[in-house]
C-alpha cells in the first residue's frame, strides 16, 4: 500500500468514527500493529500455497 492510500484510509476511518460518533471506528496504530501483521502472514500463505499446488499449470506454455 503507498504512502497516500494509508493517509486517505487512516482520514476515512478518522472522519467515520466522527460523524457516527463511535470512536471504536478509528484505526488506531496500535490496531494497525495488532491486526497488519496477521492478515500480511495469512495472505502471504495463502499465496503461496496456491502457487505450490498450481505450480506446473504456471509452467506450461500458452497455445
């Protein structure tokens, strides 16, 4: 993710949370550090695995 679409996310999450009036809707860069680093590893996996089962269609040659 680039630099200006974590600032835009961080200012939507920001803006959320005042409008509704529910702070719990911020993301806070404790949460960040907290939730970032699982999702990161689970999709990290998930790809992997996927290009380990399908590894020999990636190798065959378009017809």
């Amino acid at each position: 993710m680039d630099q200006g679409a974590h600032v835009n996310l961080m200012t939507l999450s920001e803006r959320l949370a005042k409008d509704t009036g529910n702070p719990d809707l911020t993301i806070t860069p404790g949460l960040r550090i907290k939730k970032a680093p699982p999702a990161m590893i689970t999709t990290l996996v998930t790809s992997s695995i996927a290009k380990w089962v399908c590894f020999d269609f990636f190798l065959a040659p378009l017809h």
